[in-house]
C-alpha cells in the first residue's frame, strides 16, 4: 500500500512538475538584480554574484566588519574596544554597494517583495552563530503613518524569511516606532542620534513576551547604527536578555578602507 500511495503522489506531482517546467521554458529564470538568465530561482547571475560586496570572515566579534587579515578568533576591531555597541552583535550580509544596494533599493521603492525571501536566506547564514528556534526575531518598526503609504514594512518582510529559515519566533508588533522620525538620508551622526531619540517604545500587552528572552532585530541597512541602537536600548529596558542584529547591508563608509575591510 505504502508503495502504490508512493506512485499515486509521483503521478499527482507529475502534472504540477511538467507545469513548473513549462512556465519556466516560457517565462525563463531571471537573475534577483538584472534581466540576465539563470539556471535556478532566486539566484544571482555570475556578474551579479562575482561583484555582490559579501562580508566575509575574518570580521570582527562584535561588529561583524572584515579585517584585512586573520588576527584572532573573537578579536575586536578598534572602533568596537574605542566605542562599545549597546547590542551583542552585528551581521550583515553584505556592503551597500553594487548588487547589494540594488536589491534594497528594489525591495523597499520598487515593491518587490518577493526579493526578502532570498534576502533573508543570506541573512539567516550570515547571522548562524545567534540565530536558533529560542530567538524572538523583531524587526525595526515603521510609523504607523509611513506603513500607511509605503503599505509595507521591508524589515519584517525580511524578518520573516529569517524567522522561517532559522525556526525562531516571528515577533512585528513587539516593538513600535512611536513618533514619526525625519528621514535618516542626509542627516549626520549627530542628527540621526537627536532624530531617533524617544521614537521606539516595546508594545506594553507583549511585554510579558520578552522578559529574559534573546532577540535578533532586523533591518535593511545598518548606517551609522543610531535607530538599532536606539531600539536595542528600549528592548534591553523592557526585560530582554540580549540584543543581536542582523542586516543584509552596511552602509557605513567609515568601517571600509580602499579594499572594502577595515583596516587595523
């Protein structure tokens, strides 16, 4: 019995498969950043995949910015021993440059949101070490005003697809954005800091969700770190036992030197 179900699945699967190969040779696969064919879905095409600014090890414990060489297992770079972050750790999975910065910028203008679930795969690699099915996983929240007109947040999309590929708990109301912020584009240091500042507060009905709990807060993009760290504050405050953080890109300028790692 268990036999002819085995078959009676195959030949049920066997319409669906020729359908798939179908739409396929009709609509051929396309590469997530540009028009150019690819043998799998979701994937890059070689020129994509060749220039995507991927961080790699060796990095830095806390910060999860590449050295230029190997100087230790747990080692910090100078900026993290000169300036401690309030969050655990940082992992992202890429630079904002090139391929990188095209897929955000896809994602959260352009509306293609079928792009997290790619996105979040690569990040849920990049952030293996503090990823497990126990992490609350909550992404930074938009004004419920700017939710209104964007109609989506790109962070819990991403959020999401971590969530989904690590097992961990999916958490997008545990945290708010309680006043509606300036954009962080073109503000300095400074300005970002003064910008955030009383803008996140923790939902106070799931509170109770986070007391002694490790969360994982994602984002898009990491900049100078004033909005995650202004949320790490408020979650810390709240009963949270640990902050880490997971971005697909990093876009502060200040952590690359002329090859793209940081220099020590």
């Amino acid at each position: 019995m268990k036999h002819l179900s085995f078959i009676g699945t195959r030949l049920v699967s066997a319409p669906r498969s020729a359908a798939g190969l179908a739409l396929d040779f009709l609509l051929p696969l396309r590469c997530l950043c540009c028009e150019a064919k690819v043998a799998s879905r979701d994937g890059l095409c070689p020129r994509c995949w060749q220039n995507m600014p991927f961080i790699e090890r060796p990095w830095c414990q806390r910060l999860g910015i590449p050295f230029t060489y190997d100087v230790g297992e747990g080692a910090w770079s100078p900026r993290a021993i000169a300036s401690p972050p309030v969050f655990d750790r940082l992992r992202s999975v890429a630079f904002y440059d090139g391929p990188a910065r095209e897929l955000v910028l896809a994602l959260k203008f352009s509306r293609r949101r079928e792009l997290a679930r790619s996105m979040g795969r690569w990040m849920s690699r990049s952030g293996s070490e503090f990823l497990d099915r126990d992490s609350l996983i909550v992404p930074v929240p938009l004004h419920w005003l700017r939710l209104l007109s964007r109609r989506f947040n790109q962070s819990a999309d991403l959020a999401r697809s971590v969530a989904a590929h690590c097992g961990g708990q999916f958490e997008p109301e545990i945290l708010k954005r309680r006043k509606r912020t300036r954009q962080q584009v073109g503000l300095s240091a400074k300005d970002r800091r003064k910008n955030v500042r009383s803008a996140f507060a923790v939902d106070a009905a799931r509170k109770g969700h986070l007391q002694g709990r490790h969360v994982v807060l994602v984002d898009d993009v990491m900049t100078t770190g004033s909005t995650i760290s202004a949320c790490t504050r408020v979650l810390l405050a709240a009963g949270a036992s640990s902050v880490d953080v997971l971005t697909f890109a990093l876009a502060d300028p200040s952590v690359r030197s002329g090859n793209g790692s940081l220099s020590v």
